[in-house]
C-alpha cells in the first residue's frame, strides 16, 4: 500500500492523495457522518488553496449530492 512504501519518510501529497481516497470511499459506501463529510470538506479547501484541480472534482460532486458543495468560494 502508499501508505506503508512512504511511512518512513511521509510526503505531504501522498497524505492528501490517501485521505481523499479513503474519504471518497468513506462516501462511496453510503457513510454520511459528519467525521466523513467533514473530511470531504478540509480536502476540498485543501485542494483548493493548494492548486491541485485534478482532486476537486470527485470531492465537490460528492458535496453537492449532499447539497453542500457551494464552490463559489473555490
């Protein structure tokens, strides 16, 4: 797994990238908990205020299926 090949020397993408596919997962099973939505949330702002376009998407279209996705701020 990603997680185990960088535990010695963790990098900070590689985290975001393993979040937001466990997160993404999380949501894709129909886990609707506030620890999981909030989740989806931070990485969307992170993603956002870090530049990274290509991970947006799949978080703001899960937000908008809960109708809270308002990118404006994005």
């Amino acid at each position: 797994m990603l997680e185990d090949y960088t535990r010695d020397e963790p990098l900070r993408a590689t985290d975001f990238f393993i979040a937001r596919g466990r997160a993404l997962a999380a949501f894709g099973r129909g886990e609707r908990e506030a620890a999981v939505v909030g989740e989806i949330q931070r990485l969307r702002d992170e993603a956002s205020r870090a530049g990274i376009g290509c991970a947006l998407a799949a978080l703001e279209e899960a937000l908008l299926s809960l109708g809270r996705g308002d990118c404006s701020s994005i």
